[in-house]
C-alpha cells in the first residue's frame, strides 16, 4: 500500500513532457492519464498475450484522481481521496524506476523512425517528418532524448539537455553513448570503474535484446515510446550491485517479487541497472499490419551503440 498526501515534480526527468510527479518518497511516479496510454497499460496487465512484454515495463499499479491512498487490488487501485494532493485530473500510477538508485544515471532514448500517429494533422506530419529528417531518428530509429550523469567530486547529477539529442547527427550517437557510460579514472569525474561498467555494458545489451525479441512479436505501433536505460551511479552501490548480479542474483530476481514489501528489501542489494520501455501515449495494436520495423530498427541501433562501447572499453 502506497499513500499519496503529497506530491513533487520527478528532479530526475531527463525526456518527456513537462508535469510529471512523485509521491512523497519518491516510489511512485504520477503522471497524466492520456486515453491510448491508459489502454495499453489495461492491455498490459489485463491480457495473458501480453504477458512476455510486461516484464520490460514499468510496473503499473492504477489510475488516481485527486489524489489518495492508493491501495493494490485485483482491479488495480482502491482510493480514498484525499483534497490537498496537486493532482486534479485522472493521472497514471506507475513504479518510478530510479528510486531504487542512489545516484541513478539516467538515459531516455527515442525510439523509432515514424514521430507521428494517426491522429495527427497534416501540419503536424509535416513538422514531425522535418524533425525525423533533421534528427536521428529517421536514419537510426533513436534520438538520445535527454541524460544525467552523477559528478563524482559534486555528487550532484549533470544534465544533458534534450538539445543534444537533436543536434547530433548519427556519426555523433557512439560519442553520446561515451558521455552516459564515461569510465572512472584518475583525472575523470564521472563514471564507473572498467571492472564496474563493463558488466553494466553487457547486461543492458543481454535485457534490451530480450526486450527486442519480445517486441518483435507485437503487431503495435509505438510513436513517442522510449527506452529508458538507469544505472546507479554511486561507486559503493554499484559494487554490491555488480557483485549481487555477478552471483546469480538475476535468476532470484522473480522469486523475491513477492517479497517487496518486506522492511529489509532497501538493505538487500539488487541489479545495478534497469532498462525499461516507457511512454506509451500515442501506442496502438495494429492487427494485421506486422512489427514495428521503425522501432526494431531504434532497438537494432541501441544494441550497435552498446556493442561499440563494450568493444571500446575492453580495448583499453
């Protein structure tokens, strides 16, 4: 059970639009309840076929109007209301993904080569047809949205704008991938060790091809949808983390999911990294029509993007 009494705006947003929330402690992430989103989320949970797909998003727990206390149910969330909350229209509940993170460096990658749905007017596809020429996104499938990366020396997080992304052209996406994954050295800043990050490098690449091969087998069609990649910043942290993962702790991962409400769970290590996809507001099944060639072509990027890395660092 999750109380609501309060809300603050997501610090650590780094894609999206604007107006997305957290509960007081920061585990949960409220955000509005766009109609095609909320859908896909009810098709998420609701539907077995969807089943292979759930694990690589965030986990969804219901729909709040005003705020409340949420509490999980069969039918999602029972709320109470509750008056001084700052939500005012129905909003989406959602796990927030960096709170488990001490430090979380945090990625949002665009996906796909189409930045428009159906719905959309014909000025608008012309503008969002220039913006996927100009851009990434229509020769790669991605455009690096936005990312934060902890200073060691500050301990504060650095923030890379969302008009990075869209001034790169595709030659430029591996250095972007440097600056996200930078490695610790003496005179750096920022970053993991090698024996630290490399581990990191290979277990995004093993999850976002199973999240490939998973949506490879949907008929969908996902506009505005992205690949979410965190991984926590802090040295120490990311030690236990390496360790905890090194020793098997992935295949353990489900069997502790119906453990999450035990006290200890903040002491126990877990997975250094998560990667999941995110923002489903312009998300519709297609029957009929085949994958979506657009975003398998972002995921085919990610995964060279990553692989270039890994080679990169364990040539040094």
């Amino acid at each position: 059970m999750a109380e609501v009494t309060h809300t603050i705006p997501l610090a650590s947003q780094v894609g999206g639009h604007a107006g997305v929330l957290t509960s007081d402690d920061g585990s949960l992430l409220i955000k509005p309840a766009l109609p095609l989103e909320h859908k896909f989320y009810q098709y998420l949970t609701s539907d077995p076929v969807f089943a292979p797909l759930r694990p690589f998003t965030a986990k969804f727990l219901g729909t709040l109007k005003l705020g409340g206390k949420a509490t999980e149910s069969d039918q999602g969330i029972e709320v109470a209301q509750v008056t001084d909350v700052g939500v005012q229209k129905e909003s989406l509940v959602l796990e927030n993904l960096s709170h488990p993170f001490s430090k979380p460096n945090i990625l949002d990658i665009k996906l796909g080569t189409v930045l428009y749905d159906e719905s959309a007017s014909p000025e608008k596809v012309e503008r969002m047809l220039k913006a996927a020429r100009d851009t990434t996104s229509l020769e790669s499938g991605v455009r690096l949205t936005g990312f934060q990366v902890y200073n060691n020396a500050t301990g504060e997080p650095v923030n890379t704008p969302k008009s990075y992304g869209k001034s790169i052209k595709v030659s430029d996406l591996p250095d972007g991938i440097a600056k996200f994954f930078p490695v610790s050295f003496s005179e750096s800043t920022s970053g993991l060790r090698l024996d630290l990050l490399l581990p990191i490098l290979k277990a995004f690449q093993e999850d976002i091809t199973d999240i490939r091969e998973a949506y490879a087998s949907y008929e969908i069609r996902m506009v505005g949808g992205s690949l979410l990649l965190v991984y926590e910043g802090d040295a120490a942290k990311a030690e236990e983390g390496v360790k905890w993962m090194l020793e098997g702790g992935e295949e353990d991962e489900e069997d502790d999911e119906d453990d999450e409400g035990d006290e200890d769970d903040a002491k126990k290590p877990g997975p250094p990294y998560t990667v999941k996809l995110i923002d489903f507001a312009h998300t519709r099944l297609v029957p009929g029509q085949g994958p979506d060639e657009g975003v398998l072509k972002g995921f085919d990027t990610v995964l060279s993007l990553l692989d270039g890395r890994i080679k990169q660092l364990e040539s040094l």
